[in-house]
C-alpha cells in the first residue's frame, strides 16, 4: 500500500478510527490519523496497545 498523502479520516466515529489506525500498519510511510484522540471514548489505551501488539509488524 502507498503511503496516505493526508490524515486518515475518521469519519466521526471513533471505531472507524481505531481500524484505520491498525490498516495503516501496512502503509508505507507513517500515517496521521484525523482526530486520534477521539479514540479515548472507549479504548484510552488503543494506541499503547497497538504499539505493543505490532511490534515487528
């Protein structure tokens, strides 16, 4: 996959960020996620936890 030329959007909804977040670990390059801290609303440790979990991803 090629690398997001702008932020991930979210859509407004907090899941759809969160699975944004874990198919851009196929990107490329880094990619910004829109609003990430919307996240907080139901997994304030998503993004430590994805970090963890896809570690040599």
């Amino acid at each position: 996959m090629a690398a997001a030329a702008e932020p991930l959007a979210r859509h407004g909804d907090h899941r759809i960020g969160m699975m944004m977040a874990i198919a851009a670990l196929r990107l490329a390059a880094p990619a910004e996620l829109e609003s990430a801290e919307a996240v907080n609303i139901s997994y304030p440790t998503f993004f430590e936890d994805l970090a963890r979990l896809s570690q040599g991803v």
